[in-house]
C-alpha cells in the first residue's frame, strides 16, 4: 500500500515537472513568434535608414537570444520554424533597405553605433546603482563623523574607510556624467547631420530614442547626485577644486546639448520646458559648488591662523588679499622687524608655497575666478611684503665692512711698497 502511495506521488510530482516544462516551452515559442512578429511590423513601418539599423539590430539580439531554442521554435512552428522566420525577415529588410535607397554601408555605421548606444545605456543604468549605494554609504558615515567630531567629512578626517569611498563616489560620478553624454552623442551620432537638416520622421526618431534612454532623466539625476555629493562630504582644497571643475565641464558639455534639445522640442512646450529646467538645476549647483570654494578658501586662511576679511566672489578675494599685504608691509601694528619676519615666514611656508601659490591662484585662474592681471597684483604685493621684511644690516655693520677692506688695501700696498729684502753681501 505504501508503495503504491510512493508511486502515485512520484507520477504527480512527474506530472507537475513535465506540465512546467511545458508551460516554459510555450513561454519560449509565443515570446519568439511576438517578437518577430513585431519586428516584421517595424520593417513594412521603416521609413529612415535609422529604422531599418533598428531592425537589423533586432533581429541580431534575436537570433542570438533564441539560437538555444531553435529545435524547439522549428518543432513548433513547422515549417516556418526559428531558421526560416529569420531569413525571411532579413530578406524583408533587405528589400525594405532597396525601396528606401539604403547603402549597405550605411546600415553597418548605424548598427555599429546601436551596439554602442545600448553598451552605453547598460552602464549608465549599473552605474547608476553602484551610485545609489555608494552615496546611501557616504551620507550615513558623514552623519556618524559629524555626531562624534562635531563637524562633517573633510579630508583630513582619520577614517581610511570613508576616505575610500568619498573617492569611488566622486569617480562614480564623473563617470556616470561622461556616460550620459557620450550615449547622447551617439545617438546624434546615428543623424550624421545637424537637427535642423533632419527630416521630420527623422526627429520624431531621434526624440523616441531620447525619450527611451531617458536622457534627459539622467542629466537631471546626475545633477541631484552631484549637489547631495556636495552637501554631504564638505571636501576642501584640491578635492572642492576637482568638483568645480566637473561641473564647469558638465555645465559646457549640456550647453552644446540643450541647443540641439530646443531645436528638437520646437513642436512641443511641455518637453521644450524641461531644457529650462535643467538650465535651472545646473545654475543651482553652480552656485552651491562655488559657494562651497570661496567658503573653504576663506576658512583655510582662518586654519592657518591669518586675518583676511571674508569674501564671496573673486573680485572681493583679490581687495582682501591685497588689503592683508598693505597692512603687513605698512606695518600698522608697529611691530618689530624680527616679528614681521617670522609672521611672512610662517606664511610664506605654510600657506603661500603649499596652498595659494600652488593650487589657489592657478586654479581660480583657469576657472575664470580671477584675472591673469589680478593674479599679478597679488604676487607684486607679496614680493613687495618679503622685501620690507627683510632683515637689513645696520650702518655700524656697514662702516666696519669699509674699514676692513681699506684696512686690507693699506696693508696690502705697505707689503707690494716695501717689496722683498736686498740679500747681504759676504
């Protein structure tokens, strides 16, 4: 009786592995005979050499997707199985390719940049993740520095943990905004010709793939990161240097794109507002990371333990820079001259050679902060702070320096007068 139970379950168990079985293979054969049904119906639809790149690129993800499964989609679809609805949906675009005048070669460039646009896209999407994590990480680790330090993350913070991650983070990120930009250029890329020579099934095109790529998503994404970023680990000096540099890049690379997006949206206000949007982000964190410079800068001055008045922008830099070099070197505080040397060496050695002279000034040079001529006026004053201060030789030494060499002199002339001593005669 037992037995018989053992067999009457193992039958049903058999019974549910092999109705499984079944139900997968009819997943396998209707996914196969939906897409390639729908990829015929894009091919009688194409109109551009773009759609029919599309296509070709389709029908290789395709074959290659479903080539595990060819006795299976032959044994069910019998006689057009999977080698059969393949060929005749490659020779349907190739006559579709004929009819629309399409170059072959043509075909193979835009193919070629499909593979690429869709590589792209995938690692935007992974990178994106990667992100998402990294940055959950850094914000909860800066918030635990701040309750134990009083202060959030900065670069001299003592956690080689956090430090790491800042660093993947920021690397992430400037990644992920040279992603998105070089799929946008890709997909531009596919036109080979200016938007306002496109015809208007070409726009149409071109706007689906923006639209199905999310590329506007994805710059409004990279912008809001970028600003958390920026809140959440407080870096400073060559770091925050770094950050305005990447958004001075974005904020350029977008400029070139937004141009092309109006152009594009002309038919349409709801999409054509989204360009003034992200104009409006971009402008927001432009100011935060500029706002995050001037304030590190102005704190680094109090960390060294110089009085400089506060400053915003780079014109009120340069005015309090050099109003610090006026009141050193007019000396109002009437200190004596070993003080005011040691006061400009400390500053010459522990801000001027390792901060300003050698990231500050450059860098607000090539960020368009301060002017080559501005830049000028700070080292003249400061040239002329190390002259006032240096050490001079009072007149007593001078007049002792004189009477030693006309002593040298008279003596040197007693000795070439006097010449050598006549020899005795025997």
């Amino acid at each position: 009786m037992k037995t018989i139970i053992r067999l009457v379950a193992l039958l049903a168990i058999m019974n549910i592995v092999v109705s499984a079985q079944q139900k997968s293979d009819y997943a396998v054969v209707q996914r196969f005979q939906g897409i390639t049904k729908s990829i015929a119906k894009n091919i009688d639809q194409a109109k551009t050499v773009q759609e029919c790149a599309e296509a070709t690129t389709l029908l290789d993800a395709v074959e290659k997707e479903f080539s595990g499964d060819k006795t299976l989609i032959n044994q069910a679809n019998y006689p057009d199985g999977y080698d059969k609805t393949i060929e005749q949906l490659r020779g349907k675009l190739l006559i579709r390719q004929r009819d629309l005048g399409v170059i072959e070669s043509q075909i193979v460039r835009i193919t070629e940049l499909e593979i690429k646009i869709g590589e792209l896209s995938d690692q935007v999407k992974k990178i994106t993740s990667q992100n998402e994590s990294l940055m959950a990480e850094v914000q909860q680790l800066s918030l635990n520095v701040k309750k134990l330090s009083g202060d959030l993350f900065n670069s001299a913070t003592p956690i080689d943990s956090l430090r790491r991650m800042v660093v993947r983070l920021r690397q992430g990120l400037q990644e992920r905004d040279a992603l998105i930009f070089a799929l946008t250029d890709s997909l531009f890329m596919q036109y080979d010709k200016n938007v306002g020579d496109m015809k208007d099934v070409e726009k149409q095109g071109l706007l689906g793939k923006i639209d199905r790529h999310d590329i506007i998503g994805n710059v409004k994404r990279s912008i809001i990161d970028n600003i958390a970023f920026l809140e959440a680990t407080q870096l400073k000096g060559s770091d925050l240097v770094t950050l305005v540099r990447q958004q001075k890049r974005f904020q350029s690379q977008w400029i070139g794109l937004s141009v092309k997006l109006t152009s594009l949206y002309l038919s349409g206000k709801s999409k054509k507002s989204e360009v003034g949007i992200v104009d409006s982000m971009l402008a927001t964190w432009g100011d935060n990371v500029d706002g995050a410079m001037w304030r590190s800068l102005n704190m680094l001055f109090k960390e060294k333990g110089f009085i400089v008045k506060e400053f915003k922008n780079g014109d009120d830099f340069v005015a309090s820079f050099i109003a610090f070099f006026d009141e050193q070197i007019q000396n109002v505080n009437k200190e004596s001259e070993d003080t005011r040397y040691k006061l400009f060496t400390n500053f010459n050695e522990s801000l001027w050679q390792t901060d300003l002279n050698a990231i500050w000034l450059p860098s607000l040079i090539e960020l368009h902060k301060i002017s080559d001529a501005q830049k000028k006026d700070i080292e003249t004053k400061f040239e002329k702070w190390h002259a006032s201060v240096m050490p001079g030789a009072s007149w007593l030494t001078y007049i002792l320096i004189v009477l030693g060499v006309l002593l040298v002199a008279i003596v040197g002339v007693w000795i070439f007068r006097k010449g050598p001593k006549a020899p005795l005669k025997e």
